[in-house]
C-alpha cells in the first residue's frame, strides 16, 4: 500500500519557487517511499518566427540583389 506523502513547508516553499516565473514548460515532482526526492523543471522559450536578427540578413539580401 502506497504511504502518504508527506509535504513541509520547505518542499512547498521549493515547488513554487519551481513554478515562479515559468511560462512554458512543465514542473515533475519525484516522489520515493511517500517523500519528494527531487524536483525537475523543464522550460520552454518561445519565440517569433523571424527574429530580429534574420529580419536584418533579409534586408541585406535585398540590398544586394538591387545592386
């Protein structure tokens, strides 16, 4: 039979330190015999389709096309 969990404060503080400012991603939380073992975070970062910096190769390939 499953044991149960047992959740502090400090775990608590840890798990929404996890989750504070993730805007993407996703938080796993490990569990052995009925205690958090560990905490991973996995954030994503999204991103326009044309970055800035693409944007300015485009405008010199035009450039150099005209000439």
């Amino acid at each position: 039979m499953a044991k149960p969990l047992e959740l502090d404060e400090l775990w608590l503080d840890r798990i929404k330190q996890s989750l504070n400012g993730l805007e993407y991603g996703s938080v796993q939380i490990v569990v052995h015999d009925g205690k958090i073992a560990q905490i991973d975070k996995t954030e994503r970062k999204r991103f326009e389709a044309v970055s800035p910096g693409r944007e300015k190769l485009q405008v010199v390939k035009a450039e150099k096309k005209q000439k």
